[in-house]
C-alpha cells in the first residue's frame, strides 16, 4: 500500500502583504505531477487546508481544481480539518465527494471516522481525526476526558477499535511531543503557554504511520512512524533553511514500513540576503540566484540610505522585509531605563519607535520630514 502524505496547505495564505495563491497553484501542480508518477493508492492531507476559517474565493477554486484532479485520477483523498479551518466549511458537501473517492472530515462528531483500502497484504484502516479542542469535544466525550488536549485525543482514538494484527493509519492534526523533547518549530506557527496544547507520542501507540499535520517542518517525533509531512512551501523567514517535500509512505505487510521524501521545488524559494546594499544590488550578485524570489533582506551599511526599499526592490520586486544590522541601530536599541520612560520622549521619538516595531526598519529621511511636518501642524493647530 502507497500513501502520499501532506499537509499544512494553507491555501490562500499572504506573507508580508504577498498573496501566495500563484506559487500554491505551481506547488499543487507539481504535486498532482508526482501522484501521477508515484501512483498511490491514497492520498492523505493532515490538516489546515486553507489558512483561514472563511477562505477567499480563489482559495476555495484552487483546492477544488487540485481535488477533483485528484478524483480524475482515480487516487482516492483521505483529508481532516486543521486548526486554521472551518471545521463546518470542510464538512460541506462531504457526503457528495464521499462518492467520488474524497473524505473530508471537517468537524469531530464523537466518533473517528475510518476507511479500509486493501491490498495483497489484507486490510489498511485508515482514521481520521480532525484538528481537536477540548471544548468542542466535551459535549461528545465528557468533563472528565477532556482536561487537556491529551486526554481528549486519547479518549476519541479509543472510539476507535483496532485490530492489532492489522495495518491501522491515522492522520491527525495536533502539537505532538515524546516526553520532554519537542518538535521544531517556526514562526507562523501558534504557540501555546506552557505547552498546553501537546499531546504525547504514546497516544498513537496503536497505529503503523500517523500522519501528522500542524507543524511546517518535515520531521518525526518519537518513532519514525510519526511524522510531520511539513508545509509544501515556505511561509515564513523562519523556515528558509527548510527542504519542503512529500512523504510517501509505504506499507507492506504489518510491521515493514519504508517512509521516501519527494523533494517540492517552488516557483519563487523564500531566502535571506545580508550585507551593504551596493554589494546586495551588484548585478553579478544578483545574478546568483532567482532575483523573483521571497527577499529578507539585512543590512550592513553604517551610514543612513536613501529609499532602501526601493533600491532593493528594483533589483528583487518580491522584497517582503528589511532589517538593519550595524552600530548605529544597536546603539538605538540600548539606553537606560530612564531614557525608555515614555514622558521624558518627544512626540518625533515616540513616532520612530513605533514605526520600527511595526515595520522593522528605521524611517528614510523623506518619512521622517514628513512625519517633523506633521507634528508640527498638529502642535499649531493645538495651540
């Protein structure tokens, strides 16, 4: 049994400002590309299919192209909820896809649902577990089971009877830990105090493969048989040293697993770049790599530079972020506490910090004389 394993879609998502639907689109593509070359007998999506609850038009168009291309192909689509969807959304229609080979289970109704595909090994059951609050499990699994994220996965998988000496599979969409050690994680990801939201490795200790979905890093946590698919494109600046890929897993008889990534290469890689802005905007510099790339840009110049931004985008158009890194701005960064009291701060001081925290770079001149006419208008028309 062949099963391709993603997740973390996030359809529809913006970075800085950038829709990221032209680069999802190539990214399905090239996904829909290896399923014909793969051929699995199944396709599994971990969660978070859209970035949000109430997804835009052309989000909902381009999951369904890349679905019903899918069905065209005769794989079937095993599919949960995540966190960032609308578990009642996903449920829409269900029962009429259901009929052309793709399961969607959008919101927990008390129970995990399941599937059985076959192959010459027997039976593979494969369940599904929707992304799970303990709120929302409450009303099906009671006060008592459901205290913690742990305890309310726990309790729903035992809805589930599992025939030991059979090959079970789930996909499932949580926070997951083994003991004290902790996935790695990335910035567009939510993070909870204290770790409230972890549910231990062992709650899955009944099934062959868990695929996973939440976290945008491929990777394994506790057993090689649980594992984040990861996001198929890069979605912050966090994951820029991140390889995207597939998982295909691949189950023979119980008990003999073999797990290959497939390697995704997007339309536009998401990258930082770092030094003086001659050398960042230096032709032959730039030549070195795709310039209609993602661009964090750092940098190093001590003196002030005139429209950085504009200078920078000239050469990279897709700049999602500048940041400076040199004397002078660590020397703004520092001062004594009564220096940062608010009251001692002129209006003009307290406007350039803002603007930094907000935007992460200083003011350019021309911003800040503006900015000087401004607060003066203001303090004329007050008096």
């Amino acid at each position: 049994m062949k099963l391709l394993h993603l997740a973390d879609l996030h359809i529809g998502k913006r970075v800085c400002e950038f829709s990221m639907l032209e680069d999802q689109r190539a990214i399905l593509n090239q996904i829909l590309k290896i399923a014909q070359d793969v051929r699995p007998d199944a396709v599994l999506i971990a969660g978070d299919l859209y970035d949000r609850s109430i997804p835009v038009g052309q989000a909902v168009t381009l999951l369904d192209d890349f679905l019903t291309e899918l069905a065209l192909q005769s794989i079937p689509v095993f599919a949960i909820s995540g966190n960032h969807d609308s578990p009642e959304r996903l449920d829409f229609g269900s029962r009429i896809m259901r009929r052309n080979n793709v399961t969607i289970a959008g919101s927990f109704q008390g129970m995990v649902p399941h599937a059985v595909l076959t192959d010459e090994f027997g039976p593979v059951h494969i369940y599904l577990l929707p992304f799970l609050r303990p709120a929302a499990a409450r009303p099906f699994l009671g006060d008592e089971q459901t205290d913690s994220y742990d305890h309310t996965v726990r309790a729903a998988l035992n809805t589930a009877v599992l025939n030991p000496d059979e090959r079970n599979v789930l996909v499932a969409h949580q926070f997951v830990v083994s003991g004290s050690a902790e996935p790695e994680r990335c910035e567009s990801e939510t993070v909870s105090v204290g770790g409230l939201d972890s549910v231990d490795v062992s709650a899955f200790d009944g099934f062959d493969y868990v695929a996973l979905g939440h976290l945008h890093g491929p990777q394994r946590i506790g057993r090689p048989s649980v594992r984040y698919a990861g996001s198929p494109l890069k979605y912050s600046f966090s994951e820029v040293h991140q390889k995207k890929s597939v998982t295909v897993v691949q189950l023979r008889e119980k008990g003999n697993l073999e797990l290959t990534r497939i390697p995704l290469k997007p339309l536009r890689d998401m990258r930082e770049i770092k030094g003086p802005i001659a050398a960042l905007t230096d032709p032959e510099t730039a030549a070195g790599a795709n310039r209609e790339d993602y661009i964090r840009a750092v940098l190093t110049d001590e003196k002030e530079i005139a429209d950085a931004v504009g200078k920078l985008r000239a050469v990279y158009p897709n700049l999602m972020q500048i940041d400076f890194e040199n004397k002078r701005m660590s020397t703004e960064h520092t001062g004594t506490a009564a220096e940062g009291d608010p009251s001692r701060k002129t209006p003009m001081q307290l406007f350039e910090e803002f603007y930094r925290d907000r935007n992460a770079s200083p003011m350019s001149a021309q911003e800040r004389k503006i900015m000087e006419e401004v607060i003066e208008h203001a303090g004329r028309d007050a008096t």
